[in-house]
C-alpha cells in the first residue's frame, strides 16, 4: 500500500497543482468563490539563499499562497520582479495560468535520477520553510504540458500541509489569507 500524507493524498503522485498569476489577491479571491478552496496561506516574499535556476544563482522574488479545495493544494505564484525565474519564463511562453505540477518524494534526489534517466532535465531548485528543496524539471516526455515540481515529502512538510488542508476542513470564511509559518 502507498504512504500518504495526512490529507490523504499518496507519496509520487500529484499532491499540487500550481498557477502563476498577474494578482495573487484576485486570484485567491476567484479560488475562494468559485472553487470552494481556502483559505490561503501566504509567504510574502519567497526569495530563499541557494536558489538556482538554469544552473545559476537566482534572486528572483515572489510572492505564494497555498490553499486546499477537498484534497486538492493548491499554489498561486505571483513574481514580484524583474529577475529572471522559472516563473517569468512561463509567463513570457505561454502566458498566467498552470506552471506546474507537484509531485511528492522522500528522496527527492533519487526521483530526479529516475526523471533524468527517462529524459527529463532541472530547471530550477529552492530550499524551502518545511525542509529540503524543491527540484523542477522540464521536457522529459512529448506529451507533458507544464514543468514538474518535485517535492520532499519529510514528517515536517507532511505535518505543516496537513494542518493547512485540516484549516480547510469546515472552513468559516474567516481570515481568508493568513500566514505560511
């Protein structure tokens, strides 16, 4: 039997879907209204030391929100500068709308081989508040439309996304935005 996250969702499947966005409050606000999710948890400025994108340091800032519909999490990006990032490239191609799927690992690196191997090549990797880094990666497979997000499933990022989709669970409409940590 698969391991699962505490919102039921199975370790190595996609446990996010992610959006980039023109307006993260207008988009939280749509989300809430007309997909039943929140509330949202933001990180105001997501710009963290060790960041590289296309094998370079990358200062690129941005603001995130994540939220749950039922089990569904979702992420809003909005970039915030000029700086090059994974963000403004997908903008720049095909415009705000789906950047990503993520998908959760315990070992994140041993993931990234298994894509590596089949094709696929990283983009873009961040340490992120709850441990370990993310890793995207690109172009692997004909067929794929959106970049992956390879996540690090760990007891602290299980624990720390679990609490936000428990906020969900029967969620009165107060305090629709609220704090990442």
């Amino acid at each position: 039997m698969a391991k699962t996250f505490g919102w039921g969702q199975a370790y190595g499947t996609v446990a996010q879907i992610a959006y980039v966005v023109k307006d993260l409050e207008a988009s939280i606000d749509h989300c809430i209204k007309d997909l039943g999710a929140g509330p949202f948890f933001v990180i105001p400025h997501f710009r963290r030391e060790g960041q590289v994108y296309r094998g370079g340091p990358n200062t690129s800032d941005q603001t995130i929100a994540m939220g749950f519909a039922g089990q569904t999490w979702i992420e809003l990006i909005q970039p915030l500068d000029d700086e090059p990032s994974l963000y403004k490239e997908v903008i720049e191609r095909s415009g705000y709308g789906l950047h990503h799927h993520g998908i959760a690992y315990e070992d994140c690196e041993a993931a990234l081989a298994d894509y590596v191997a089949r094709g696929w090549q990283e983009v873009f990797r961040s340490p992120v508040p709850t441990g370990g880094e993310v890793i995207f990666i690109e172009g692997g497979h004909p067929g794929a439309t959106t970049l992956i997000e390879l996540l690090p499933a760990s007891p602290p990022m299980d624990a720390h996304f679990t609490s936000l989709w428990r906020a969900a669970q029967d969620w009165d409409g107060k305090d629709p935005i609220r704090p990442f940590i």
